[in-house]
C-alpha cells in the first residue's frame, strides 16, 4: 500500500445514505434487465472464482457498470474501482458501490485533473492482481508509474475500441508486459452493441430530443459498418427513406442490394432531412455539404469522435448561432436556412440531455464477456503471454448460451454424426 | 362583453419578457418543422380571409398549438385561447401568444377549476364567431350558459375522439345548435397520427424511460386497429418479435398473415416482456394476467383513457411499491417478481416524464385541416347544417396536397381519358 | 328442363379414367390447403342445408374452384357447373367433378363461343335455385333468356369486381330480379387476395419468368390501392427500392409516410427497373415513358385488363418486336433499347406461362364467403330483396374465425363489461 | 495434341442452326441482365488480354456461363469448354457457344460417363494454359493423368465451395501444383449469391411450385448462416412467421435478437408449416421430427446436398408415397398426415422443375469475378505460389466497382485527410 490517501466517495459525500440509497434503486433497475450478470454472479457468488484476488477497475461508475463490480466482488474479489471519464460518474451509485464490503469506490463526478489521476493512484495503491479498464487508463499508469506492480498482475481486460488500439500500439513496440483481453473486438459486443444498441438508442435519442418524426424522412447515414447498418435498418424500420453513403464499394454495394439509395454526401446533401455520421473517420459532412442542405435539417453523430461533422467550418458559415431547443443547436445561414446539430456533434446517444448511453441488455453482454475473462485469466491466466489477446472464442460462446438460457431460448445442438459430417465434410462428393 | 374580469397571461407572470422569448423559441422550432402551417399562414397573411371574426379557442397551449393559434391570427381574426387542461399549459408559450396584436391568452399552468372555468368564460366573453375546441369545453359552455351567442357563431371544429364522441351524442339529441366540423375523423388525422404518430412517440418514449432495448423482446401489443398497427409495424422494424392480442377475429387474422403471433392475453402473459395498450376499451390486462407474467415486464397504455390495465387489481396483488425509475413505477408481488408499469397506465407518449407528445410533423397534419376547417366555416359556413359534419373529402386532400408539394414530393394527375375511364370503367367487360 | 343436349365433360374426353385421376391429384392438392373448405365440408356434409337444392355455377374449373363445387355438393345440393372463360378450364378437374354423384359438369377448355354459351345454357336447363358466378354469365343469361326461372331463383353469389360492377349497374337500373351477394367486396377478401395474394404471386411470376432478382432493383408501383401496397410490401421485403406514382394525393402521401419514394410516371420512367402497374386504370405507361426507359427493363401488369401498359404505343415505337424468353416479349427501339413485356401485359400472376393463379390460401377463403353467401340464401333468402346485397358482417367474421380456428390461432374475446364499455364508451369524460 | 476424337457439340446434334439462334436468344436474355460482364467484354475486346492463351472449362453450360466463356474469347483467348454434370448443360446453349469462332464446346446434356469424361480429355487435349473449374474436374483430370501439362498451365479459377474444398485438401497435402484462385470465397459472392440469390430464388421456387402462400405461415429455417439469413429475411419479407433452429449460440442470439423466434427442430416440428434447411450439415430433420409435423407441411432443401431432410427415414415411415404435384412428392403416414417434399429434398432453387438456378444478376458478379482472376493470373501469375489463393481483395473490389457504374450508383472516395485520419486514428485519443 502506497501512501495515497484519497479518500473513497463515501468520505466525499454529504448525505451518503441517501445517495447509497438512490444508487441502489438504479442499480436495481439495471440489474433487473441483466440477465448474464445475474446467471454470473449466482454462479461466482457459489464459487468464489476471485477469492483472495484484488481488482482494479477504472470504468464510467453509472448503474450499468456497477453491476459488473458488484459481480467480481460477490465472487469473492476485493475490487476497487474509479471512474475513466471526469463527467460520467454518478456518485449515487459510487456510494451504492462502496457500501459493498468488499468494494471501495473512489469515483466522483466533476473531479479536477489532480482529483482524477489521485483516484487512479489510489486505485493502484491496493496493488490489483487484475486490472479492468475502460481506455486503458489503468494499464498505462501501472506501466508508466509503478512497473514494479507489473509481477503481481494476472492480466487485464479492456473494454472500449479506444482502449484496445492503444494497448495493440503498446503490444507491438513490445512494451506492453502482461496479457489484456480485447473485450471490445468481440462478436458479441460489435454485433449487438453496435447494431442493435447503438441504432436504436441513436434514433430514440433524436426523435426524444427534437419531437420529431422519422416517416417518410429521407435520412442520410454516413458509413455501412456495424453502426451504419444498425442505424440504417432501424430508421428503415421506423419508414424513413433510407439514403447511405459510403466510400468502400462493396459496402455501397451491399447497401444498395439492400435496397437503400446510395449516393455520394454531396448529392444526399441536397435531400436529406436527417444526418447521421457512423464511420469513425474526420470530415464526412464539410462546408460543401452545408451549403447545399435544406432548412431545417437535423445533424447527428453516431460515431466515436465529434469530429465527423466539420462544426469549425459550419460556425464560419453561420451568421447566428443559438439553442434551438435542449441539445439542439441551430446554425442559420446568411441566406435564413437553419441547420440544427444535436448534442454539439458527439456521440449523440450518449451525448445529448435525455440519453441515457447503451440500452442495458448490451451492456450485459459486454460486462459478461469482462466478467469471464477475469475469471479466465484467474484459471488459466499462465497460458497467456503479455500482450492483447483476443477473448476466446469459448468465453463469447458461453456468454451467448448464457443469454439465450435466461431469455428462455433453447436450440439445438449437434448430434455425433453431424460433428464428423462436419469436421470432414467432403463425403460423397 | 359580459364583467368576467380574468387577466391574460402576461398578467399573471412576473418576468414576461423572459417567458415570450423562451415561448418565441419552442414556437420557432416547432413552426421549422410544420411546412403545412407554413404555407397555409402564408395564404393567409396574403387573402386575410379571418378578418373582421373572432376565434375562440380551447386547446392544450404548448408550442404545436401554438402555431395553429398564430395562423389563425395572421388570417386577420382576433384570436381568443385558453387551455383545455389544466396541467398542459406551457406558460411561457401562452406567453408569447398573447404578445402577438391579434391574440389574447388566457391560458396558464396549474389553475385550479374556479380559474380553469373562469378563463372559459373569459374567452367566451369575446363573443366568438367561430370556436375550436379539443374537448368541446367551450361548445358546451355557450350551450349551457351563454345559447344567446349562437347566433353569432358560425360554426366550429373538434380535434379529439372524446370531443367529437360527445358532440355527436349531442348532435342526436339535437341539442347541437350550430355546425362543428370532426376534424379528429379525417383519414389524414387517423392513419398518420395513430399509424406513425402513436407508434414511434410510445415506442420512444418506453425506450427513453427504461434505457432497454427492443431486440429479441416479446413485445404485445393488445388491439390491431389503427394504433395497434402502428406499434406492432414500429416495434417489429426495432427487431423485437411482436405478438398482437384481439377481440376482432378478422383484425386478428388481419395480424397473424401480416406475420405476426396472434394469441390471447391469457397466453401473451406468460412470455411478454413488454405489454402495450391500445384498444381503447377497458380492463384489458387484469389480474389473472398479471399473476401470470415475469419479472421485470414492462406494462404501458397507448390507448386514450388509463383503464387498459387495471392498476387498482395489480396493488392488490402488490406487496410493495415503489418507483423504479422516473417514469416507472414498480409494483412487487409477494413471489419477489417486480411489474413495472410506465407514466401511470396513461397515454405513454404523453404522460412519461420524458414524452413530448405526438410529433410535430403529427400535429402539422391535423392543424392543418383544423386550419382549413375555419376557412370553410367562413366561406360557406351557411351550407352547414347544426350538427357535426365530417370535413369535406376536398379539404383533407388539400392538406395532403399541401404536405406533399412542402416534401418536395410530386406525383401524377388523371388525364381526361382516364377519369372518364373511371367514371364509366365497364369498357371492354 | 329444356332441350338442350350439350354433354357433360365426361362424355367428351377419350381417357376419363386417368383425366379424372389427375383431376383428382390436383383437387387433392388444393383441399389439404384450403383448410376453411374442409371445416364448412365438414359441417355442410353432417347438416346437409343444400339438400333438394340446385346450384348452378359458372367459374374458373380448375382445382381450387372444384373444393368449392364439392364442397356444394357434399352438402346436399346438386351442383351443375361450367367454365366462365373458354380457356381456363382444367379438362381433368372437370372430369373428376363430373364423376361426383351430385355434380355435372360441362366445362371443357377450348370451346368455341357456340359451345361455350350451349354450356351455359346446359347449366340453366338443370333449373337451379341458386346460381354462383364469377363474371354474370349465370345472371345474365337467365334475366335475358330464362326469366320464367326467376321466380324459382333463392338467390346468387358474384365473385369478381367486374361481375359486381356489373351487377350494380343492372340493380341502378332495376332489371336485377334476385338478391346477389357481392363477394368480391367482403373486407376478407380483398385484404387478403389483394394485398398478399397478389402481391406475392405477382412478384414470385416475375421471377421464375425472368430469372431476375430483386434486391436492389428499382421497382416502380404504380397505383397504391390494396393491390399497389400488397407488391410495395412485397417487394421491399425482396429488398427492392419501391418507388411509387399514384394521381390521388392522399395515397400518394401514404406511400411516402411508409418511406418509399413517390414520383409522377415521368420520372419512374428513366430510373426503373422493373414496372408494376396495379391501378385499375388505362394509359398509365405510355409512349412518353417508354421513350425514356433504360434498356432491359421490365413491364408487367398486376391490374385487372391488360389497359394499363399502352402495347400500341410501344409497338409503334419498336424497330423489332421478338420472344426474349417464355412468356416475355421484347420491344426493341430504334436505338437499341429493349424494352421487356411480361405477359403481354396482362393480369401477370395469371398469364405468364408458369403462373398458377392467386394462391390455394387466398381463394380459401375467398371460396369459404361463397359457401356461407350461399348457406345464407337458403337460410334467410327471403330476407333479402332482389338485388345486390353486400355480405353480411357476421358472414365474412365466421370465415375468419373458422380460419383461425384452423390454423390454430386463439384470440380473445370481449367480456361483458368490456362490451358494455364500448357501448357507451363516455365513462369518465 | 492427343489422338482423342470426341466431336464438338456442333457435330452432334441434327438441326445445329436452330439450337444455335434458341442458345443465343437464351444468352441474349442473360446478357442483357449482367452489367458486369458487358463492361469486363468491352474492356478484353479492346485490351484483348487473353491473345495466345488456351483456357479450359468445365462448367455449367447454360446461358449465364455461357457469357463468361464468351467474354474470355472475345479477350482473345482460344476457349475450350465441357459441362461439369451430365444433366446440367443446354444443347442449344453449347451449340451457340461452339458457333464462336475463338470457342470449342464439348458439352453435352445426358452424357454417359464414358462421354462425360471423354469431353474432359477433349478440353485438356487443346493443352489450356488457364483452367476454369466448377468442381474441379479440370485440375483433378490433370494432376492424375496429364502431369505433363502442368508445366504449361499458368494457374486456375474454382467457383464452388465443393470444387474450393478439395483443392484445398489437395493443397494441404502438397499436391496441388499450380495456383488456383478460391472464387467461391469471395464477399462479393457469399454475401450477395448466399443471401440475396439463394434467398429469393428458393422461395420463388416453391410458390410456384406449390400455388401457396407466404403470408401467415410458420416457416422454419434450419441453419443461420448466410443462406439462412437470406431465406429467413426474405421469407420474413413475405409475412412469414419466421423461425430459426440452430446449432451454434451466438448464430441463435443473433436470429433471437433479429426478432425470429429460435427453438430446437423438435419443438419447431410441431408448428412449422413450410420448413427450408440451409445448414450445410447432415440429418437435420429426421424422423422425430416427421412424426411431429402436422399434415400438409413442405419440406426443402437450400443446402448443397441432399443429406438435410432424411428421407431414407421418412420413406420408412410412410405408407404410401405419391406424387402430389410436379416437383412435389407426398408421403403419406400411417396416420393419413400428408408430408410433403420438394424437389426430392435437393437444393430447391435448381433441382424443382420450375426452377431456373440463381439469378443472372448473382451470376454476373460471381463470373465477374472469375474473368478478372484469369486476367489476373496472365498479368501476375508468376508472383502466385502452386495452391489455393484468395482472391485478392482489390478484384473482389473491382467488381463491386463495375457493378455500381452500371447500376448509376455513385459513391464516395476518402479524402487525403481522411486516408491519413484512418491510418493513423488515435489522433486526440
């Protein structure tokens, strides 16, 4: 133990039974709608995978997330846990979270810089065994700041996108010295959070924040990857006309036989009601773009960053700005046209005032798959060199059956016959 | 003018200038997005066909109505409104109404029923010419207190299913005294607000509410008329399985080949993980059902009054309750299994805390024809019976023309030949 | 009876034996798929309500009409049939037909207009008392010919919209001396039939005519009544891209709302694929679209006469004019451009060479209306006027709920108080 | 040059000039629908790649093949072809190919095996430097028995999974001793052929082989892979009751969420009306399956063998069989349940008599692919190892690139930036 003494959240707190109580009715809700995590933290609370294992965490302490804590420490984890974000931490839940025996919470919302890297130290400072990040934040202090830690870690696992192209930067000039699971890069996480989550809670969010409709609206959605298609097939399914653009063929492609117009941003410019950026790449809609829109559009992100709409080169067109509505930021033109970005171009379900980020049941299998590589590194952790690993292939399964059990989705399973069938396939041709 | 000495709402506000501006702005963002309303006030300002009469108006003052109000006004009437419910004022709309020359508001947030009453009275004491209600508030006070005004008026429009209900109850007890027009039974109101309107505000603001996911849930949906339709189509194009319950056997058949489960509540109980109403009649989730369902189902009413699922039944059963979330209520039966019931039992895309009520475009489409509804009164108000009347088939294909050219959306007409094809198609049998 | 000596089918035919076997095969095919026949056969053969009755019917005698003959017979009556159309006829199905005890049938296919209208009057000579016809001939015949019969005439039953609209005609004028029903107009049918039956029939002829795929193609509706929403649906659900024309704006409006694209013909015409005219009108496509269609598109008829496509125009247009494949024609311009007529533009899931005509399911219960309509006659005959009558409401709900009932399909039904609510449904207004 | 003698198609048949213009008519049609192809044939025209080379086929030979043989000779190559199953080939198609001045055809419909594989020697006897397999009959006749050629052969191309499957065994044990391209692998071909072809083509194939509707029914799909996905989509598309039986879990999770419902082939037994298998795999409906199903179901294959649906068991179980219709055969129970299977339970969209095989449009993109691997294999062959090769994704790209041209469908290009951007895209993380 180091000598930090940044105090846990209930130290910080006035009236901590109170928040402690308010925590606790969000995380019920939540856990109510995690069925993985229930099935998870019935089975770890019987075997105690964890015992005697210490796990940090560096994570967004909101209901969802809380969950999962709570799952490693009912399995028999000490676990100390901090925010990865200065603004995304309820504290409620924080106080919920470190009422918990074997948890001690040191997320706080609207810490200063100095705050937040403390807690991270302080975090630290109980020297975990594994470490559980949300972009990598962890990971990166022990190696920068206490690498004689390092020894005594099992491994990781990291969540977001961010968190593992940082870490594969890190593996591939060999600096990275214990194993990390990509949590991120899994099946079950890109198809499901990507184009179930993020395309409904897209939408939902824009038609809560402007009262607006999606029939018959000629929506534009930049990029068909996972997000693209989930936005794409979510607005489809509300009766908008669908409009994609794309700049790899075969997407356009794929798009196009899906029966969506596809076209290139400056034609779509001139007809579509609604924007929605989803290719995680800079500058998709630009000055040229903004030119040529209509009164009254609606532009929104999907993607990770708030740079795939150019707000810069949008503000140097405007000739007056102003809050249209909460979250709506109206931009008028010299010539009276009004173009309304939401949430000031981020991420825009997480980002503008109603959202409320991820459904649940994604996070619930996301935090599933976290939770099953921390018990795999526990049971089998020597088997991984440093480095990042992919989850295996088992642990996404798993989770899968898990899901299905508890949604009362039984399938089939293949007989003897069909695995040999199968395994040397060529019979009879 | 009789000595009913009620003040406007810039009377009653302290900081008025704060609450037009903040009115003048939800009013602007809705106006962007009514291109009915717009086109139409622009025909008004031009021919001024209102002039000289005076509108007295009964609605929910918010700032979609608010358009219709101001259109009104531009026409050349002077425009006399108060609110049709207590709690649905937004003051600061009624605000900025009463700051246009030709408007007076009367209505405000919160008044208790001697002033709710008295700002009837009030706008009635204006002597209107012409009367638009939602409700038929005002219809029914000149009848009951002020019949040596009907003389004076014209004639009137009903926007709602209950006001249009009463008046035709009215109507065949020839108690009705002057010509209303039921704008709530138009095909434009029915098929786009109970279709898109009610199926995207209630599917959106469940999800809004609850941060769930639609994907993969058993969503029910009790009755398949207009309202049915559009959230089993809306909620079957977010990926959920929907299973439709209904009385009707060609309406049921009408679901099961549209694809969808077609089976009783009694059955539906057991494997729903949302329960949405939308029949319009009573006691349609009941005890027997309740006692049936899983933890943590969702149970919500599309339909117009709050006696879809019987609540007083369900506390019955309850053996707590609490408030999951903002929005929900919880009620826990002795089994440990939690129901939770979203905004009440009433109109979800209404009543939940985050509900903006129908979309915008929604409500363009109605006004619209409440709008040409009042044109007609004054241009041939004297070929209209006492009585209710259905809006003239022309008028309503007005609007749809209307909303189609402010679309951009153009389409064909008949040549001669057709229409005389039409007209006299046994040609050639 | 009267002289006329025209020979059942049986009587005709060299081989009986194996024509009436493959009639059989056919009729066996239909009937474990026409699971309403089967439910009224069973009824109708235990009751036997038809018994001393004769029908006489002239319909399409394929296999799906025969189920409804037997059905007839089986319940009592003698059933003497003929064809409606001198090319429709299957030889086989007639012939086993005509070896049921109760059943004559003289229906061939390929008859000349003599023999074809001796048939007709053969049918007659049986006397019937009640007549069922799927185009008036039955009707027709007797008031211009036989009238001395019609005060021996229950009643009828007309199957199609030409049928009926001649029907109509002849009640305006007074001539129609017995009550018909006019089946063709019942919600259950021209929901199912028109939506589903022609729409899925319609595209699954394109397909298997052309070799062609939809996904992707621009598929132009025009018209968007039930038949045009039935292939709009359709179609898309091929992940096609609908694009709409209609000349009334409210449809027009629909179409848009559900999110496909509306546009007069003139512009479909340069950016179609495919072609599918569903208005029941003439001239839709003509010379001015065809000269700017791309090269390769296709042109198919869903609407009843083969008006809708201009050929003539087109014809004059063509430098050459060749069989591109079975069933498709190819009008090739001046410029090189082919232009592909399906089924020289008639009714296509009719005509093309391997159309089977509306699906087993859609004439079901199509047919299950005529039998009850005639179940009726008998029953209440003497209720009804001469005329044309539209099919009780609780006949058309009955089909559906045998329907149902067959599939499998519970649904609920109202209790008392429910009922009593939607009665008097102002409670608490 | 070998001493065999077998004779051109030309040379076998009777009346060669009217075979020639009903083949060429067939390839017209094709032709006409395959942009790619037309585009890859203007650019070999002018390029003339394949000037001095011999390819050797054994394909298909129906219209559609028929183009790509055609578009590699008008590039300049000499082409040899063959059929590559004794029932597959057109006579008339073959004899318009042989009429080629750059052409051979040796294909044959109805070929014994003597013939069937003196057609193979003919083409390896014009020693082909390139080959063109579909199922590997080329490259298996010339490993065994014509080494010598091997030296000569610059590469080759196989379009099937079985074809790609054996070389890639023949691979792994070192024998394959030139490059083959592994066309079937292609995005370009699995997702459009897999989804959209065998998707629409297997449904279109049993309407019009049954008369019946989609619309209402429950439709089971076995397996969800990309076949599966497809006809489930599509079938869903149609109003179908989808439901989805699988093996692997996150396969079942993603139909689940997609909003079918999944359950084990037993329970799915008992409701299914029209069951399509899709898996690949072996037994995956058998005989406690059959005795579950209700009388009247369809049962198909969209799989590549015949091994799904054991008939060996269901004919065991039967005590008759008959039948029921072209393309469909009953079997009927002891218990008088009607089973009924189509296209003798091989893969439904080629074997059913109705059928006509994937759509041009798949076709165009497979072949499309498959010209530019020989072009690729003249310009680059050097650089490509003896074995299976992927094909490079810049050709699969290539062909999504002429297939947007031609379609019109424009799409965007990264800008520097952006290229920059993804390159590097942890900027500001």
């Amino acid at each position: 133990m180091t000598d930090t003494e940044y105090p846990p959240i209930s130290e910080q707190l006035t009236d901590v039974d109170e928040a402690r109580e308010e925590g606790r009715r969000k995380m019920d809700w939540a856990a109510q709608h995690m069925p993985i995590m229930e099935r998870l933290r019935e089975e770890f609370a019987a075997d105690r995978p964890f015992e005697g294992e210490r796990i940090g965490m560096a994570m967004h302490v909101e209901a969802k997330t809380a969950i999962l804590v709570e799952t490693l420490a009912d399995g028999g984890a000490e676990v100390v846990v901090t925010g990865c974000n200065p603004l995304s931490t309820h504290d409620d839940v924080s106080a919920a979270l470190d009422a918990h025996e074997n948890i001690i919470s040191y997320a706080r919302r609207g810490v200063d810089d100095e705050e937040y890297y403390a807690a991270i130290e302080a975090v630290i400072a109980h020297e975990p065994t594994i470490t559980v990040d949300d972009g990598m934040d962890l990971v990166a202090a022990i190696h920068d700041d206490y690498p004689e830690l390092i020894d005594g870690i099992i491994g990781g696992a990291e969540e977001t996108t961010t968190g593992v192209h940082r870490l594969r930067a890190m593996d591939a000039d060999g600096a990275l010295e214990y194993p990390v699971f990509a949590v991120n890069d899994t099946p079950m996480k890109r198809l499901f959070d990507n184009v179930h989550g993020t395309g409904e809670s897209s939408l939902a969010s824009i038609a809560m924040t402007t009262n607006l409709s999606w029939a018959g609206k000629n929506v534009v959605v930049a990029g068909y990857g996972y997000c693209g298609k989930g936005v794409a097939q979510k607005a489809s399914g509300q009766n908008a006309n669908v409009i994609v653009t794309e700049v790899e063929p075969r997407r356009a492609l794929e798009a196009h036989m899906e029966g969506y117009d596809v076209m290139p941003m400056d034609e779509a410019a001139e007809i579509g009601d609604v924007f929605l950026t989803t290719t995680g790449n800079r500058d998709v809609i630009v000055e040229e773009h903004f030119e040529k829109m209509n009164d009254g559009v609606l532009l929104a992100n999907a993607g990770h960053f708030d740079i795939e709409i150019d707000l810069e080169a949008l503000d140097g067109l405007a000739s007056d700005r102003y809050e249209a509505r909460d979250g709506v930021e109206a931009y008028e033109l010299a010539d009276g046209r009004r173009l309304n970005v939401i949430a000031e171009g981020r991420l825009v379900n997480l980002a503008a005032p109603v959202s409320l980020g991820h459904p649940v049941e994604v996070m619930d299998q996301s935090f599933g798959v976290q939770a099953v590589c921390v018990r795999e590194l526990l049971e089998n952790g020597e088997s991984y060199d440093a480095g990042v690993h992919d989850v295996p292939d088992e642990l996404d399964r798993e989770i899968a059956e898990i899901k299905l059990e508890a949604e009362g989705v039984d399938f089939d399973s293949l007989t003897d016959a069909q695995r040999d069938y199968m395994e040397s396939w060529d019979h009879g041709t």
